[in-house]
C-alpha cells in the first residue's frame, strides 16, 4: 500500500522538464521501498511505469537523479518476487516485461532513453522482452494500443537489441577469421566443388532426376550450401558468384561448368517439367499457385516436401548463377551457345561462351520462367491468403523479434535471422522469389529483343486470357486502382518516388544487409513507409491482377493491345481531368465560367514563346505547373523582331510550340547541352553535366547555397524536359528524335524497384561509348597472363572538362572501399561489370532521374512499364516501318477546291499528287512525312490514329510556287500543278529543303 501511495504522490507533483525538490525525496523514497520489497509494485506495474517515463522525461538535466530513475526501471525487471496470491500466481517477469513494454517504452518520445539507452540495455533480457510483446499481441493488450505507440516500442525494441548485439560484438581471433573466410575463397569453394565431384559423380547420361540419383544429391546439397553462403557473407555475394562460375564438376562425360551441371539436374526434376507444362489460364489455376504456396509453407507430407523443397532450392541457386553470368555476359557471349557458327573461327573458349546454354535449352528456360512468373503475379492474391499464418510466423512480428513458432510459450531457443527483404538462410519469401524469377525472364527478354533469337510468338500468353475483353478488363481494373489510391495519402506517392529514387541511390555502393544504425525517429520513418509500401502493393495486386502481368511482364500481351490499353488509359486521365470535356471545350469553359474552382488554370497556362528561346521561355512559364502541363496550353509566338505572330492556336499552335522547345533542347551543339548523341545518332542525358557545372561553380568560389541552387536549377531543366516529353506522348504527338537504348530501358523500368529496376549491362555500352565497350571486350578476352600487366584497380577516372581549362578527371572508386583491389585474370569479369554499371548508371543518375521524375509526372510509371526500349521509341517517334501510301491515302483530308465532290472523283492535282508520291522512295516519303507534320515516321495504329489528320489544301494557281506546310495543323499547300513533272520537281525540292512552316 505504501508504493502505491508513494506512486501517485510522485505523479501528483512532477513538472515535465524538472524535477521539484520534494520530488526527488519522494524517488528517494520509492527506491528505498522499492529496492527492499521489488515484489510489492506487482498490483501497480503499470501505473508505476508510466510514472517512470515521466521521472526519465523530466529528469534529462540532472545526470544524478537519471540514474536513481533508471535504477527504478530495471528494479521489477530483475528482481524475482515472492507471490502470495493467485493474481500474483502469474510470471512476475512477465507481467513487468509487459508493463515496461506497453507503459514505458510505448508512451513515445523520451529523449533521455534515446541518447543513453545503453544505460538499461544491457541489463534488459531482450528474451523475456520478446516474449511478452509477442504473448501481448495473442490478447486485447496490443490491439487497445495506438499505432504510433507500437511504432515506439518497435523502435525502441531495435535500439535495445541492437545495443545488445553491438556490445557483444569483438574483433574475431585471427585463426577463427582466417578459417571462416576461407569458406568463400577460391580455394574454399574449389574443395566443395572437388568433394561434392567424389562423393556425387555426375552422371552426364542420366535420364532423369529422383532422391537417390548421385547427381541430384550432389546439386542439392551444393544448392543448400551456396545459398548459405549467399546469406552469411553478403558483401562477398558476388566473389561466391564469380569463383562458383569459375568452377567445374568432373563427371564420366568430363568436366562441366557448374552452371550447366546446376541446369542439366535443374531441368530434369519433376517440379521444372510440372511448370513447364502447366495448362492453366486466367479462369483456371492449374498446378503452379498450389507449388508455390506448398513450397513458401512447406506443407504436404513430409517425404514429398523434402524433396520438393530441394527442387527448389536447386531451381533458386541456377537462378541466382545465371543472372549473374547474363550481367556479364555480351551479347557475343550469350548468343555462342544459340549460334555455335559464331565461334568456328578457331579461337579457344572463354569462360562465358563455355557456359552459354543452347537454343533449346534458353527456350525451355523461357517457358518455364513465363509460366511461373505468371502464376507469381497472376495468383498473389490466392498464394498470400493461404500463406496468411506461416508468412506471420517467418516474416512478421514473431520472426522480427527472433522467435519460431514453438518457442513463444518458452521463449528459448535460437533465434531465426533475416536477410534483406524478408530473406531467411534457407529460403525467400513470396516477393523475394518473385523478384529473382521475374528479374532473370526479363533479362532474357531484353536479350531477345536486341537480337531477336526466338520465335516470334514465343513471349506471348494470349491464351491464359480472354483477349475480346482483356483492355475492358484492364479498364476496370485501373479505375479501379485509381480509386484506391485516392483514398491514400500524399506520403503513401512520396514513398513510391523515394522506393525508385534509393534503386538509382543504391547503385552507387555495394549493398549489404547490415546497414547503418539509424537514429529512433529515422527508424520509426522506414517502418512506417514500409508498412505503407507493402500494404499499397498487396492492394494494387489483389485488385489487379491483368495490370500487374502488364507491369512486371506486359511482353506477354501483343503490342498493339498495350498501345490500344495506353491510349485508352490516357483518354480517361484526360476525361477525369477535364470533366468529360475534349481539350477545346474545356479550355472555353475554363474561360467563360466564372464561377468555375478552376478558371484560374487558365492563366497558368497561357504562354508568350520568343523564336529561338522556346526551351528558356517554357520553362519560366510553365515549370510550376508540375503535373498539370497536362491540360492544353495556350500559346502566342513572339517573331525576332518582337512582334507576336499571327495566328489563332486550336491546339496546332500548341503541337509546334512543344516540338520547337523539344527540338531547341536536341539542336543546341554548347558545351553545356542536355543530352548528347553518339555515333548512331541516339541520344542520351549528358552524363558528365552535372560534374562540369559543380567543377565549375567551385572555381568561382560561389557561396554552399548559390552552388546548390545551381544545381537545382539544372536538375528542374531535366525534369522539365521530360515533362515536354510526356505531354507530347499524352497528346499523342510524335517527336523526331531516337533515344539510346539504355536511355529507354530506364523508361520501362521507371516503374520497377528491387531486382527488375535498370542495372546496367555490358552491351549497353555499346550506345553509349563503343571505345570504351571494345576496351572491355578486349579486357574480356586477353591472355590471363597479361591482365595484371595493365595495372588496373577498381577505381574509374571521369573527365571534367570546364571552358577554356585544360581537361582534367576525378577519380572515383567503383566499389567503394575496394579501390585499391587490383584488377586479376580472376575479378576481370566482375571489373567489367561494374565499369558498366558506373557507366550506365550512376555517373549520369541525376540528370536521368530528374528527366524520369518529369516525365512520370505526365506519364504514369506503370504505363510507361508496359514496353520495351524499341516499342517506347515507337511509341514516341512513330513506326520506323515503310510508309504505307495506301493508308496514308485513304485517311487524308482535303479542303478548298480539292474536296472531293459527289461524284467521289478526286481533283486531278491530287491524281498527279498520289501518282507522283507512290513513285517516290521510302526515304523521299519520309521526307514528306516529316515536311508536313513534323516528324519522318508514321504513327503506331496507322495514319488514322495521327492527329490532326493528314491534309491537303490548293495552294493558288501559281505553278512557280513551292508547296507550302503548316506542321502544327499536318497541312500541304498544295498549288494546282497540270504537270506531273513540274509536280514532282517542286515537291522533291520543297520537302528536301525543310523550309515551308507558317500558321497561315
């Protein structure tokens, strides 16, 4: 009775940021009793502890009482007590562990606790602790608290532990670190190989896979090992990888690399042939979803899911080897396997080449790849609501706190690490597997289409759904989401920014799973965005499913049906946007409705553009209208001579307004341009801008906050150039200009986070810097003895070049704190990797993710997803196919005395005109083409599809005269020309000229 009274006079008199002198004799007093009999606050644990979060609070100043409270809270924690009733019958431990957690820890922010935690950490048993937070979330306790509060003692619980776990940890004897480490040298990983090799013989004409075959056994336990390995020593993940690749198997055929040993049992088992063959669709499951949820909870009997399990465990360790060897293979490489013709030449086998599989074998592995990472995507929904209880156990609370199933009654035994992404030693979970299957399918992809090598119906899947009614379905589905998503709020939009902006981030070191330790608020941030991530990504994939195949595979959809789904998608942003309106009407209403919320938008969109600034003048205009540069813009021109140009825009004023400040951008031949063109002419952002200028606002000696205001400034020119871009893909404008391949690749994966985001290949390179590509070819394929004679270390020299000052480089190391590793016939292979990477994409990884961010504000990421690098060129400049006259033809307007009359008999200028342009070459057509309307190729569902459409107008009766364009409205004046060849000399000279635009 005395501490409960004591306790509510301590709480009666306590001011928040100091203690009062009676205060303090009170704490005296409570210690006293306290220290006498800890069992007597049992009836008060929770009251008690609230009271001590206050004393910590208000005692921050005063270093000597802190340590008399903290004393206070460690009392009851430690102390067993002597019970003398059936209340106190109940583990006294228990109960004070899960008052200190949900009246201590809970109660939020208690500075002094944040700064010295390692004043109770060590003398809290994390065990116990665990324990009853986890028996608390059996019962009402946890579910009363408020969410913040969780994220309290969440973040509270990682300090404790992870105090715990830094006090323990010491500098490992040298034998024992040498011996360890020795697992994952090129020696430790040659004996495994060379032992598995005489205890498992291979057979190479083994005709199938089962638990007693020697080589399944061998693979098995090689997969188990290595996968162990991965786990335990992730910053040597890619040394395991490579020195595994460089590793044979002896077998009774000879030796084989370990990637075709690995495959040669892989695609014999029975779970590869039951994926294979899988014949179910969108309105019947089939086998695959039931594998996977056997496999992720590991039911089934107990001799099936062993082997099963197994099977698996081989299939996840090719995947893990061969995505590896395609990031560094080149396309040589790669196709030598396919096309053995390639390599007839005498020359002896590289490594790669020796370990590229067959035509027959990368179409097997596609098949299965299709069908399981469709089922993966597909089938979320029914996998995740099976898997509910075994994922709470291996990737919730349970495992975060280091506890099994069996041991929350107990609290003993060992704990259960994770690795990265809900990652455990011996398996992934449900998104890890996704990833590592979805990322290898779409390597292949890539592959397949830089270099066609399969047939050409070969990704689809057009059978796993009804295709008549596949873009309704997809429709749905997306209103669907889109009304989900605005439901969430603007922070759930900053993480999926923040998730695609720390992909590029995190391709400038090497990633590990153990990171810096955070500070309490940074932690409670990430759990809470990461508790909004992945609650927003089982929503979108529960509640569309056809959206997440067009996002992570959409190649398995025939193109023409994506581009229709684009469209239609954009219509109804368009349609939602301006209430139902078509841009001129809703530009008019905006004008003449006075009591409409969004009249003002008008203004913000009006524009005075000056003839040779576009660029400049768009961006101070109209930079702040962010996503809103969707809505039409109002534009005037003003001639060199200041005066402004005739002409009434109706949306063709608009179209030449951004192809001009497009086209400002890709022209201007500075030192300073944005983008640069290699020798294909392909363009790509000006990887060494962002250098330069900072290179040169050091020189000048500019003030920190002028330098990044500078830097800002560069970074909203890129961002508003994709914006540019965007609205001409929104409008349905084509651009004439060829991005790089790499460049678009970023596109596609704008979308992606994890494994599918953009990672940068060695046949990149090849768009961006053939020299330096070649180099690495010739790295790639020089005598072993000579590679260390080059002196190479993993360090990059970029060249920054400002005006008028000699050229001069910064070194930078391609993997940091491993600089100084010096480049070995070994570690070649992985040197060219990461020169690609740093190449491709983290020295230019501001300008494109500034372009990206611009271009994701018109363009949703999920829509830009659904094509490749070559369909997003299509879809941005037209179809590179020959011009069809006939379509052209017959979806042509006339007007003036060119219309056709009722007799459907077509002017005779306009015969002359059709005969004159059937007889033209396909270059000449293209000339044409972009003469009238801007850009040499047509758009992607036909002539019918182009905007406005292709006209023709008479021109006077002048013959002398050139045929005129007006670019903006795609229309030729046409003069009436009696002449075949006075029509066809004139044409050829107006359209070969590129003279001809006016408003008219």
């Amino acid at each position: 009775m005395s501490q409960h009274i004591t306790v509510e006079a301590l709480g009666a008199t306590i001011l928040e940021t100091h203690l009062q002198p009676e205060t303090k004799l009170l704490v005296d007093l409570l210690a006293y009793l306290v220290t006498g009999q800890p069992q007597s606050v049992v009836r008060v644990l929770s009251q008690y502890f609230r009271l001590l979060a206050r004393l910590v609070r208000a005692s921050a100043s005063d270093e000597q009482q802190l340590e008399k409270v903290l004393a206070l809270v460690l009392a009851p924690l430690n102390e067993p007590p002597q019970y003398g009733s059936a209340e106190d019958a109940r583990p006294h431990s228990n109960r004070a562990y899960d008052a200190f957690a949900f009246d201590f820890l809970a109660v939020g922010d208690i500075a002094p606790l944040q700064q010295e935690n390692n004043l109770i950490a060590q003398r809290i048993d994390i065990d116990k602790l665990s324990g009853a937070i986890i028996e608390a979330y059996s019962g009402p306790r946890a579910a009363s608290a408020t969410p913040d509060s969780l994220l309290w003692l969440l973040a509270y619980f990682i300090d404790i532990h992870q105090t715990q776990k830094k006090s323990m940890l010491r500098p490992l004897p040298p034998y024992v670190l040498t011996k360890l480490t020795s697992c994952v040298d090129r020696a430790g990983i040659t004996d495994i190989l060379s032992d598995l090799a005489s205890t498992f013989a291979p057979d190479s004409n083994a005709a199938s896979v089962s638990p007693n075959n020697k080589s399944f056994q061998g693979a098995s336990l090689l997969a188990g090992y290595i996968v162990t390995l991965l786990r335990c020593f992730p910053t040597f993940a890619d040394d395991i990888r490579m020195r595994l690749f460089l590793g044979d198997i002896p077998s009774t055929g000879g030796n084989i690399p370990v990637i075709k040993y690995l495959w040669q049992t892989m695609s014999q088992t029975s779970l590869f042939e039951r994926i294979c063959h899988d014949k179910g669709s969108a309105h019947a499951v089939g086998s695959i979803p039931s594998l996977i949820k056997r496999y992720l909870s590991k039911s089934g009997t107990q001799e099936y899911s062993a082997l099963e399990e197994q099977e698996w465990r081989l299939t996840l360790l090719f995947l893990e080897l061969y995505t590896f060897i395609l990031r560094l293979s080149d396309d040589d490489d790669f196709f030598s396997g396919i096309w053995p013709r390639i390599i007839e030449n005498g020359e002896p086998q590289t490594r790669l080449r020796a370990c590229s599989l067959t035509l027959e074998d990368v179409k097997s592995l596609t098949l299965f790849l299709k069908n399981l990472a469709f089922a993966l995507h597909y089938y979320t929904n029914e996998i995740l609501q099976d898997l509910a209880p075994s994922l709470a156990s291996s990737n919730g609370l349970d495992s975060f706190l280091g506890l099994a199933e069996g041991q929350k009654a107990s609290n003993k035994g060992r704990r259960t690490s994770l690795g990265p992404k809900g990652l455990s030693f011996d398996k992934p979970d449900l998104a890890g597997l996704r990833a590592i299957v979805t990322s290898t399918l779409r390597m292949l992809y890539e592959r397949d289409s830089r270099r066609p090598f399969l047939p050409r119906d070969h990704w689809l899947m057009t059978s796993k759904f009804d295709m008549e009614k596949f873009a309704s379905s997809v429709v749905r589905e997306h209103d669907r989401q889109q009304e989900e998503l605005a439901n969430l709020s603007d922070d759930e939009d900053q993480d999926e920014e923040d998730d695609m902006d720390d992909d590029v981030e995190m391709e400038n070191g090497v990633h590990t799973f153990a990171g810096q330790r955070l500070s309490q608020h940074a932690q409670i941030e990430n759990i809470r965005a990461r508790q909004r991530r992945a609650q927003k990504a089982r929503m979108l994939s529960v509640i569309g499913p056809k959206l997440e195949i067009l996002r992570h595979m959409p190649f398995v959809i025939p193109f023409d049906a994506r581009v229709h789904i684009f469209r239609q998608f954009i219509y109804l942003d368009q349609q939602k946007r301006r209430q139902g309106m078509d841009a001129e009407q809703w530009r008019m209403s905006m004008i003449n409705n006075p009591l409409l919320p969004q009249r003002g938008l008008t203004g913000r969109h009006r524009g005075s553009i000056k003839r040779g600034q576009e660029f400049d003048d768009a961006f101070e205009q109209f930079y702040e209208l962010g996503e809103s540069l969707k809505e039409p813009v109002q534009i005037q021109f003003i001639d060199s001579f200041g005066d402004v140009e005739a002409g009434i825009d109706g949306g063709g004023v608009a179209k030449e307004f951004l192809l001009s400040a497009i086209n400002q951008v890709f022209t201007n031949q500075s030192d300073d341009r944005y983008f640069v063109e290699n020798s294909q002419k392909l363009w790509y952002p000006n990887p060494i801008i962002f250098d330069k200028f900072r290179e040169e606002t050091e020189k000048m000696g500019l003030p920190e906050a002028e330098k990044k205001d500078i830097l800002t400034g560069l970074s909203q020119r890129y961002e508003f150039l994709g914006r540019l871009v965007g609205k001409c893909m929104y409008e349905d404008i084509l651009i004439d200009v060829n991005f790089a391949g790499f460049f678009l690749l970023k596109w596609a994966a704008s979308g992606l986070t994890g494994e599918e985001s953009y990672r940068g290949n060695v046949n990149d390179l090849r768009d961006l810097d053939a020299g330096l590509y070649q180099g690495l070819v010739h790295l790639k394929n020089l005598p072993a003895d000579e590679v260390e004679s080059l002196s190479l270390d993993f360090t990059v020299d970029d060249q920054i070049s400002a005006d008028g000052e000699t050229v001069r480089s910064l070194t930078r190391e391609l993997i940091p704190g491993r600089g100084s590793t010096p480049v070995t016939k070994d570690n070649r292979l992985l040197y060219i990797s990461y020169m690609a990477r740093h190449r491709l994409v983290v020295q230019p990884a501001q300008q494109t993710m500034a372009f990206l961010r611009g271009l994701r504000a018109i363009i949703a990421p999920t829509w830009l997803s659904m094509f490749n690098q070559t369909e997003l060129q299509r879809l941005v400049g037209g179809d590179s196919s020959e011009i069809s006259i006939d379509d052209l033809r017959a979806n042509t307007n006339y007007s003036g005395l060119y219309v056709v009359g009722d007799d459907g008999e077509e002017h005779p200028t306009i015969q002359l005109f059709w005969k004159v342009v059937r007889g033209f070459t396909d270059a000449q057509r293209r000339d044409l083409l972009k003469y009238v309307t801007s850009t040499p190729r047509a758009p992607l569902l036909g002539f019918g599809s182009l905007n406005p459409l292709f006209s023709i107008r008479d021109g006077g009766t002048d013959e002398a005269r050139l045929p005129s364009a007006s670019t903006c409205v795609n229309l030729l004046k046409l003069p009436r020309y009696t002449d075949e060849e006075t029509l066809r000399r004139k044409l050829v000279l107006a359209i070969s000229s590129g003279a001809g635009f006016d408003l008219s």
